[in-house]
C-alpha cells in the first residue's frame, strides 16, 4: 500500500466525497443530465442583451421620462392651460437719448415712456411661469408639455402606417414575385425618387388654397408623407421574405393546405418583426425632425395648438426673442433633441439585441 492510499484510508468517512451523478456505478441514483439545464427563451434572451447596453438603457429614460413629462406633466403642473393668456399684466419703460446743441453747448438728456400692457409678454422664469412666458402671454412650460404630445403623437401614427403599408405591399411583392413583385417594385423605385421635402412644401401650400382647418394641417402633410415613405420597409420585408419562403416549414405549412394569407402573415412576416421593430424605432427620430421642420417653417400646427416645432418657430419672426430669450425657443429644442437621441439609442440597442450573431 503506496502513501496516497494511507492518506486516503486514514481520511474520515464525512471527508470523502459522493460520486457525482453520472459517474456512479448505480443506474438509479444518476439524474438526468436536462434536469440541471436552465432553458432561457428567446425573449428573455433579447431583453438581457438589451437591457445590458448603458445606452439602451438611456434612451429608454429619456423616452419614459418624455411621455411623463407630456401625458402625466399637465396633471401634476395645472395652472395654466396651454390656450391661457397670463393677463396680469406689467409696466415697461422705454428711453430715448435727444441731444442737441443750444449757444454753443451740447445738451443731453433722455426721454422715459412709460407703457403699461395686459398681457405678461415674454416674462422672465420664476415661481409664477416656470420657463416664462412667450410673446402671446401664455406658459412656456405647459405649451412644451402639450407641444409633445403633438409631436410624440404624429410621430407614433406615421411610422405605425408606414410600417403597415411596407409590411402589406412587401409581403406580397415577396412572396408572389414575378409580375406582382416587379410592379411593386417599380412603384417603390418611383416613391424613392420624389424629393419628399418640396412636395411637402407644395402639398401645404395646395392644403391653405382648399381651405382646411389649420390645426388638422399637421397630420395631412403627414399623411401624406406616410404615403410615400413606405418604400424602404416594403424592400426591406420583401428582402426577408424571398430568403424564407423556400425554408423548411414554408415547405410543410404548403403541403398541408394553408391560405396565402396565413402563409405570408403568420408564418413569413413574424419572422421578419425583429428587423421591422430596430426599423420603427430609428424612423420614430427622422418623424420627429420632419414634424419639427414642417411646424418651424410655419406648416404645422397653428401657433395656438402647441407643438415643439411652432415654439421654435418664434425665433424665425423676432430676432430680438433668439438673443435674449432662450428659456422661449430652447427648451422645445432641447426636448427634440432628446427624443431623436433616445430613439436612435433604443434601435441600435435593439439592433444588437435581435443580432442572432451576437453569443454574448
């Protein structure tokens, strides 16, 4: 007997390790091996992936926080309405040098007028107006949280139609192919060519000639803008589409009967929703800067109906507001500036997290 086996031998009883299950000579006491494995399904998968990018995570309060500031902001902050003119008004004192010359002597002095206004025109932030007021009288702060939820809003439903459209139109380009595909196509390829920005111009200016109500202009250019915008997402479905309709279970649900329809919207088009969904979220930020854009050039909503763009809009009209009244214009810049960024974070983050390439 060698000196391991003494050590072994002459070890306590409770020291000597259990054989692990597996190797034991005794079929009974093995467990099975899937017993010890902890499944995790693919959701969960993708929300760890995501929820593990700091930038994620980021844009993902900056939008929470947005829509609570909108949706949840009005009912905490109610003491103003976003039609309200602050009519308290105030004194303003302008003064004018006159100098003139008189025996010789040059003589100044200046002249002080006093004006008294009803409205609180461009009023400092205080405890009363906490970003002031703009040059109506009304509240900043509660026109910038109304202003999102036109911007948040029209965002939301034009990239939810352009989704739909380019879902519809490329399911079918994609798996009917031939003469359905290519007129598809050619209609995409049309769409992609036109200048959206000028057309959007001309559509405004087509939209006051007919008379429609200005605060229902913001969501026909937008409409309309839905309508030729569905191109990307339609090649983008279709691309997918033409890869997995010749897979395996394409094959079984075609001999087992299924309809068309069941074939391209319950089988095809779910697999393609992770790229729609990293598609929607990046879109959400090009809407939003659209939505801007047509509301500072004067073509969104009136400038009673508050929107972020309109704000800014101020700026374009007085020179005088741009030097010395940033809490006016600022602020909306600053909250469009966070929803792009926030979105943008949420898609890329998305993109990785649905990345079947990514193992870690």
């Amino acid at each position: 007997m060698d000196q391991n086996e003494k050590l072994v031998q002459n070890q306590p009883a409770a020291d000597v390790e259990a054989p692990l299950p597996g190797n034991g000579s005794d079929a009974d006491t093995e467990a099975p091996l899937d017993k010890n494995v902890r499944l995790m399904s693919p959701g969960r998968m993708v929300a760890r992936r995501f929820f593990r990018s700091k930038l994620s995570i980021v844009g993902l309060v900056m939008i929470v926080e947005l829509f609570l500031f909108c949706w949840i902001g009005p009912l905490v902050y109610n003491e103003w309405d976003q039609w309200e003119v602050d009519s308290s008004g105030k004194v303003e004192y302008t003064s004018t040098e006159i100098t003139y010359v008189e025996n010789g002597e040059t003589h100044t002095f200046y002249q002080v007028v006093e004006t008294g206004k009803e409205e609180n025109l461009l009023a400092k932030p205080s405890s009363k107006h906490l970003l002031g007021t703009d040059k109506t009288g009304k509240d900043v702060f509660t026109r910038l949280m109304y202003g999102g939820r036109i911007s948040l809003t029209v965002s939301f439903l034009s990239v939810f139609v352009i989704t739909l459209l380019g879902v519809i139109f490329g399911g079918i380009a994609g798996y009917f192919g031939g003469a359905v595909d290519n007129v598809i196509m050619r209609v995409c390829d049309i769409l992609m060519c036109l200048p959206g920005f000028p057309i959007l111009l001309i559509v405004g200016t087509l939209i006051d000639s007919v008379g429609i109500e200005l605060n229902h202009k913001i969501y026909y250019l937008m409409g309309f803008l839905t309508l030729i915008s569905w191109s990307g997402t339609a090649r983008l479905v279709r691309g997918q589409i033409l890869s997995l309709r010749e897979q395996e279970y394409m094959v079984a649900a075609e001999a087992m009967g299924y309809s068309t329809a069941r074939k391209i919207f319950k089988h095809l088009i779910p697999n393609v929703m992770p790229q729609l969904i990293v598609t929607m979220s990046l879109s959400l930020g090009s809407m939003i800067l659209y939505e801007a854009s047509l509301s500072y050039l004067g073509l969104g909503a009136p400038e009673k109906y508050a929107a972020w763009g309109t704000m800014i809009n101020i700026v374009a009209e007085d020179q005088n507001i741009l030097q010395n009244f940033f809490n006016v214009w600022g602020p909306p810049g600053i909250c469009i500036i966070l929803a792009v960024l926030g979105f943008n974070f949420i898609g890329d983050g998305l993109r990785d997290a649905l990345d079947p390439k990514m193992r870690r």
